[in-house]
C-alpha cells in the first residue's frame, strides 16, 4: 500500500500539465481495479512507516491561536509518541479496538493526536462538534453509546448534563484542562511512546460522522479503514499537496471536512498541516496568521471567501500562497476573480460529501482552464453520471438531473459503507446500480458540471425548475450583495416563488431603491422565469458550522410569512409592487 501513497506524492510533485492528468488518470485505473489487502492500518503502514520512519523530524503540525498568537510545533515523530501515549493510557482503562470515542474539542494539537490514536488502535472515531446543543448529544448518544468522550472543558459540561438525561455514562472521560470526575488529558504524559497497532480489516467501520441534518436528523454515516484513508487520495490529488508544502484548511473538527483537508489530504503526503484556532472568524486576524505560517495551499468554504474578497487584500502578504481551494457549495464568479486579482491564485472549486471523498472539482491541471460558475469534472476514482427523475443516465449535455455514483463498473473505493443502523436510508440511495448524492446538476458538451443545488432545494415554480445557485450568482454580481440564498417560497398559483433573503455589504442599506435595483439587475442576466419575486434584506442567514446554507430553515420561515405587506418600512420587497419593472403589476 506504501507504493500507492509514494505514486500519488510523485504524481503530485509534477507540473500542472496535460501530463499530470495522464499519470492520474492511469494511476486511478489501477486502483479502481486493485483486488485491496484484507487488513489495513494506515497509521502504521502510511504515517509511521512511511512518514516517520523516513522524515521523522519534519513538522507535520503548526498550530497557532490567532487571538494570542500562541503557536506550538510538533513532527512527524512527535505527533506518533502523543497518539502511542493515548493508545497506552486507553488500553490500561480496557478501552481498544471497536470501541469509539467521541471528540468534541475545538482546534487543539490534541485532535490531531487522538484521531491518529483511534486509526491506530482500531477504535472507532466519533467527531462531535462543539457547537452542538444539549438535546442534540443526547441525540447522538441515544443514536451511539459513547465508550470514551474527549472534550474541552466547556464542552465537558454539556456531555454530562447529556449523559444525565439519557442515563448514558462513557466508560472515560478525558478533558483538556480540569473537572471533576474527569480525567486531564496530561495524564497520559507518563505512558510509553511505543504502542502497537490493532490488525484492522479494511472494511469495518472506523469513522462514524453525523452528517450536518440540512433536511432532516443527522444521519450515522460510517467510514471505513480504507474509504478515507485511502479513499482521500482522490482529494489529496484533487487538492495537490506537495510533501514541502504548508497547507491549511479552515475548517472546525466536528466535520467530515476537517478530516479531509486537516488530516489526511497533509499526511497522505507527508506535508505540513496547520491549524488556527479562533472564537470567533476575524478576518484581519486570519489572513495574518496565513502570512505569518508561510501558507502555501489553502481551502476555505464560501462563507470565508466571500468574507476575505470584500476586505483590503492589499495589506497582507500571501507571496507564498500557490493553490487556494473552496469546497462547502460552489462559489461564484466575483469572488474567484476578485481573489486571483489580489493572489494571483484561482480558486479551484471541487465537491464531496460526507458520504465520500473528493468527487467533481477542478484539479491543478484545470487551473487557467476553468469555466466560471463550473465546479468542474468527476473525479477518476468515481463513475459520476446525472440520472433523472425515472432513472435513467443522462447522455445528453445540458441537461438538469440527479448527481449519482455508478457501481455497475467499480465500487469507488472512498464511497461509504452505510448509513449505520437505517437500512431504510441505504435503500433510498442505493437504487439499481446507482448511489444517489442527493444532489442535482448538470453538464456541457466539454464536461464541465454545473452545480444546481440540493434536489429537495430545487424550486418549482409554475412548470419551471429552478436551481438557488444560479439566481444566488446572479445577485452576487451586484457590488450591494455580500451573500444570498435563494429558496422556494409558497404561492397558490405558481406553487412556488423564487425568494432571495440578501446580506448587503456594510456601505448599503436595505430600501425600496435599492431591492429595485436588484430586481432590474436579476433581470438583465436571468430568464424571465428564474428572477426573484421577494427580496427579503436580512443580516445573516443559518447554516452549518461547514459554511452551508441550511435552506430548510429558510423555506420554514417563508412558510411562516406567506402573507407579503411590503411597505416602505418593510425589509421584504416583492416584484408586483413595482410597477416600474413593467412585469404587469400581477403575479
């Protein structure tokens, strides 16, 4: 399995030509088509044997708070003793393979420490964010019974109060920093730096992440020892690390992302990974610490771009920067060009989910190649083809449909194994040789994908299927508009309207005039049928801790606002109200 990971590190370390997506393209073939090994333990055979054993003193850890700017460095060796020592410590409480452990920190070293421990010792990891609500752990619990909880010592107060009201109690309880009936993390500083690896198969369930629920309960979606470990070399080419570069992925550890971008897409490599701590995301404070670490690939979620691109790039040195990279939902078009202007970097859009890996992006080899709006084209570990509404692929560009993942030809290898315990899940999305995303898209005849949105975000306006994306780009050209989500809004003629809630960057202010104005604008770029008819002004909108909107919230506040008076005090604009759009003053 080594040499897989030394190709990828060589692919990666060529020039972003037509050459590079040769060998890639050559270099999935085979592995789509590789009879796997039956055990595999990538924390022994990859980091430790690989990387340690080879560099074990460069940096594969910067870690910076970026409100006091206290910064701690560990290497390769480094990391692999603090993740041994917490393999010991559990071992002596009973605790090892096929266990789980649930981790709700915020961005410390010791993630970093404990997720590597839990590959290694076979125990099943459980990212738990720590924005979650009380009744919302008590859901996870009752979902999976914690054996082990490792958690701040604000988040240890919410997992007890947890634990109490579902009668549920981890075997150990670890805490960075002080509690009662807790155990200080610095315990384990007196355990061996040696410990051994647990004989992992590659198929049983070693990550188990709650998806974000944007449509529903989280879901319990299980990972196994090769699905990301090994299923992540489609986005560690995807994203292109090199083993000397710097990267950095904003992302917090609760999610399926920090593990992509923070873990393994650096370490598949053996480059170094960086994390910045923050309570809250400052712009100023954060493009710093970019400069001041020598950053050189980035990837962000949309929230943090569109935040960076409206503040004065001018004033910070990203000189070292060379890839920056967005994932979450697809970015628009001024946000990518205001960003290349300033760092002469594209943004190379790409798409996941918790459920897989890297699918669809744009590579390196795309950058200077890239159509705006596009999130580019399937990934060479996955048969990505469009179905629709029948089931059937779709050939023909052009065309909106359902995103699936073929099995008929290859399981991809970073697709994952089930949706633990909800058979009745696993069989909506496991239909005749397709795996459905949940997702819509479509492509061109030169297979560039276009993003359209959720398939339960898709609106339905009169016998017209609308994507959010494409209305929420349009508003974003305007120089008023600093965010948008788009969403269906109920109309008992035309079913649905297209309503836009808008965030307007800070030098304007939300009136008739100006809504006006994005009404005309709306119209100069859009078919008539996929303009706005609300605009709602609002200063922010929910969404996840990864940066995506949660529209299902949205469409249940227009739900609860179907009866429109907009008035000149009135924050909510609609299109029949302005007789100036000459639209027929009627719905």
């Amino acid at each position: 399995m080594k040499e897989l990971y030394r190709e990828v590190i060589q692919i990666n370390q060529m020039d972003d030509d037509s050459n590079k997506e040769e060998r890639a393209t050559l270099f999935f073939r085979k592995l789509n088509a590789m009879t796997l090994p039956l055990q595999f333990n990538w924390a022994k055979e990859i980091f430790e044997d690989l990387h340690v054993k080879e560099t074990p003193d460069k940096t594969a850890l910067i870690w910076n708070d970026i409100h006091t700017l206290e910064t701690r460095t560990y290497s390769y060796g480094q990391v692999l003793e603090r993740a041994n020592k917490l393999i010991n410590f559990l071992a002596g409480k009973g605790i090892g393979h096929t266990n789980n452990m649930y981790m709700m920190t915020p961005l410390l070293p010791e993630i970093w420490f404990a997720s590597l421990a839990c590959i290694k010792a076979g125990i099943v990891s459980v990212p738990t964010a720590t924005t979650m609500t009380s009744r919302e752990l008590e859901y996870r619990f009752e979902t999976y019974r914690p054996d082990v909880v490792m958690a701040d010592e604000a988040s240890a107060d919410l997992i007890d109060r947890a634990a109490q009201e579902t009668g549920i109690a981890p075997r150990v309880k670890l805490v960075l920093g002080k509690r009662e009936g807790w155990i200080s993390f610095d315990e384990i500083q007196n355990q061996s730096t040696e410990a051994a690896a647990a004989d992992t198969a590659s198929d049983e369930i070693l990550f188990c992440f709650f998806t974000s629920g944007t449509t529903g309960l989280p879901k319990r979606v299980g990972h196994t020892a090769v699905s990301y470990p090994l299923g992540h070399l489609s986005t560690t080419v995807m994203i292109g690390v090199k083993p000397d570069d710097i990267h950095h992925n904003l992302s917090a550890p609760g999610w399926a992302k920090w593990a992509w971008s923070s873990f393994f897409v650096p370490f598949n490599v053996g480059a170094t990974a960086t994390g910045f701590r923050f309570s809250v995301l400052d712009g100023e404070q954060y493009l710093d610490a970019l400069s001041r670490n020598h950053v050189t690939t980035f990837c962000g979620p949309p929230t943090a771009w569109r935040m960076f691109v409206n503040m004065n790039l001018e004033s910070f040195d990203l000189s070292t920067l060379r890839q920056s990279i967005s994932v979450g939902e697809p970015l628009n078009s001024e946000v990518i060009t205001r960003w290349k202007k300033y760092t002469g970097t594209e943004i190379r859009d790409f798409y996941g989910q918790t459920e897989s890996t890297a699918m669809i992006g744009n590579p390196p080899w795309m950058t200077g190649k890239m159509r705006s709006g596009s999130f580019g084209k399937p990934s060479f570990m996955y048969d990505v083809a469009l179905a629709d509404d029948e089931g059937n692929e779709i050939i023909e560009p052009d065309q909106v449909g359902h995103i699936v993942v073929k099995l008929d030809n290859w399981r991809p290898i970073g697709l994952f194994s089930e949706y633990i315990g909800n058979p009745e899940k696993m069989s909506s999305v496991f239909v005749d040789n397709f795996y459905y995303t949940g997702d819509r898209a479509s492509f061109d005849g030169d297979g560039y994908w276009w993003f359209v949105g959720r398939a339960d975000d898709v609106i339905k306006s009169s016998d017209y299927r609308i994507g959010p994306f494409e209305v929420e780009s349009a508003l974003l050209e305007h120089s008023a508009v600093a965010e948008a989500a788009v969403v269906g809004a109920p109309d008992p003629n035309r079913y649905q309207l297209v309503k836009a809630y808008v965030i307007l960057n800070s030098t304007y202010e939300g009136n008739r005039e100006l809504a006006l104005e994005l009404f005309k604008h709306t119209m100069n770029i859009l078919a008539k049928f996929k303009i706005p008819r609300i605009i709602e002004f609002v200063a922010e909108v929910p969404k996840t801790i990864s940066g995506k909107i949660r529209r299902i919230e949205l469409r249940e506040m227009s739900l609860q606002n179907t009866e429109i008076d907009a008035t000149e005090e009135s924050k909510e604009y609609c299109y029949w109200d302005f007789p100036e759009l000459s639209l027929k003053n009627k719905k």
